[in-house]
C-alpha cells in the first residue's frame, strides 16, 4: 500500500495568510527528537509490512526550521519525499536538503499569483527567485494558489500569469466560512471558474501543463475528501494518511491535526499495528456518528457556509463545469 506520512516540523511560519487553517494554533514550537526516533520507527514498521512510504514535511513553514529539514531528509527511511513550503525566503542548509532528495523529491510551492502580497507585502519578488533556482535545478515542483474573495474579477488573469512558470497549478478554493461570508462574491468567482476549463484543458494538450482546478470541478470531491451526495468517502483518505503534529500526537487526517481533535496517541508510543487498528476504530465510529467530524455539515450542505439553500447556484454551476471538463478531456482522448 502507498502511504503518506504527514510530518509537521514546525508551527513557525514567516507568512500571515487570512485563510490559514492553522492560524489559531501557536506560532512557536518545533518537531522534537523523541517524536523523530518514533517516526522512524513507525515508517520502517510500515515499509517492514510492504507499504510503500511518501513523507511530506509541512508546517507552518519548514524552511524556517533548515537545519531540522535537513536532518529529516538526510537520515528518514522514505520512498518518496514531499515538501510543501510558500519559498520565500530559502537559506543555503535548505536548498541543499533539497538537492539531497532530489531524485524522489515534489516540491509543492505556495504561491498565490497575483495576490501573493496579500499574503506577506513585497514577498512575490523572492518567491520567484525560488521558483527560477527551482527549474534551474529541474527539481520537480507545482504552485498550489489558494482561491479567496479577493480573486474575484481576476481568477482567470491570475492563472494566465501562474501558468507561465511552466509548473503544474493546483487552484483549491479555500472553504473558510468567514471569508466568503458574502456569498456573490463565492457565486461570481466559481463563474470565473467557469472559463478555466478551457484553459486547463489547452495546457495540457498543447503545453504538458496540468491546471488542476478546485476538487468540485477535477473530482466532484470536497476538500475534505467527502462526496457531495451527503455520504462520507473519506476513509481511504484516513486509511493512507498518518498525520504527525509538532507534538507528536498522532491524527487520522490533516483537518484533525489543526483542531488538535481525536488524536490516536503519541508516535512514541504506537506502533504499526495498534495505530491501523486504531485508524480503523476511528472510521468505524466515524460512519456511525457523523459528528465525529467537524467538518460534516460543511461538506454536506454545501462550501462554504452549512445553508445549501444560498450556495445552491453555486453548487451547480460547479457540477456543471466539471461534467464540461470530464467532456472536453474524454472528447481529445478519443481524437488522440
């Protein structure tokens, strides 16, 4: 079995994006030893039972904490490594742990175009320093933007520019209910979604470029892994995913890790066997108590606020474009 090991190194971040999942968790705090030796031993447990081991380290931001990325990508048993990190400000001992891996190295870089400045002022100028050493390298990496509010009116500008990097683009939509407390400002961006199709369809037939759009649209899945029909389909997500925080505590997804909910026990203290059985505890609850989850009634009424009733538009306009999409992409498979 493929399995992704999610490996927090750090709550430090040199970003303060508005739609940061992590944003009410402390800004300090880092991976310690005795959590690393239980990782190890967790991984090659796995890798000794015939799992296959991708390790992402993410953050906060993992290049703030260099000298433990390093360690980390120098002496983890792993099959294949990812590092998800906004690169913006990449010191020496980092590049040089990536060059390390690079042969099993995919680099997912943070990066919002256009509206990179909101995030952190005059920050798009060494974010692209990094993506050129990045292709200077032929290090393998895409841009994943995240879409909000202020898109609105250039969401098709915004992936015209970040599409000239020559990287995938991975365009999600952020579901934080605050953000799209106005819900025209949702419904006019998933209409400007609407001619990205074509445009994500063009690039990869003509220019091997993969525009992957908001998972409504590429995979009729909420970001949560959940199906929109009202039925939860996230329990290959929890089977594959073992999600370790700064702490050392161990979560059956991602969303779990940031509201530090249903923990499964600290990875010092698991081993591979009791931590499967736990993760299959967990979704047998899960399936019989839907509020196991917090976030149930997102996915089943509908992004981003829990009253379908407003975003029912929207939500068919989304379901409309990615049967466009699955089309136009199963119409060129034919011709070719």
């Amino acid at each position: 079995m493929n399995r992704n090991v999610l490996l927090h190194v750090t709550n430090k971040c040199n970003m303060h994006c508005m739609y940061c999942y992590n944003k009410d968790k402390s800004r300090h705090g880092e991976l310690q030893t005795s959590s690393i030796e239980g990782t190890n031993n967790l991984i090659r447990e796995l890798q000794q039972q015939g799992d296959r081991i991708r390790l992402t380290l993410i953050g906060g931001e993992p290049s703030v904490v260099p000298n433990l990325c390093r360690e980390l990508i120098e002496s983890m048993p792993y099959d294949r490594l990812q590092v998800m990190t906004n690169a913006y400000a990449w010191s020496t001992v980092f590049k040089e742990a990536l060059l390390y891996a690079k042969d099993r190295l995919q680099l997912t870089i943070s990066f919002d175009g256009l509206f990179q400045d909101l995030r952190k002022p005059d920050s798009t100028e060494y974010i692209l320093k990094s993506i050129k050493w990045v292709r200077e390298h032929n290090i393998r990496a895409n841009i994943t933007c995240t879409c909000c509010p202020s898109h609105k009116g250039k969401v098709f500008d915004n992936l015209i520019y970040l599409t000239s990097f020559g990287l995938d683009v991975n365009y999600k939509r952020n579901c934080d209910h605050v953000l799209w407390e106005m819900q025209e400002d949702y419904q006019e961006v998933i209409k400007e979604l609407g001619k990205a199709v074509h445009l994500a369809i063009y690039h990869g037939l003509l220019e091997d470029i993969c525009i992957s759009l908001p998972s409504r649209i590429e995979q009729g899945l909420s970001c949560t892994c959940a199906q929109r029909s009202g039925g939860f389909s996230c329990d290959e997500y929890v089977a594959n995913d073992i999600v370790i925080d700064v702490d050392g505590l161990v979560y059956p997804c991602e969303m779990y890790a940031a509201y530090g909910l249903h923990s499964l026990g600290h990875v010092c203290t698991l081993n591979a066997k009791t931590l499967l059985e736990k993760q299959d505890l967990f979704r047998c609850q899960k399936d019989k108590k839907a509020n196991v989850c917090p976030f149930y009634n997102e996915i089943i009424t509908g992004d981003p606020t829990d009253c379908a009733v407003v975003n029912t538009t929207a939500d068919a306009r989304l379901w409309e474009y990615r049967e466009h999409f699955d089309y136009l992409r199963n119409r060129i498979n034919e011709l070719t």
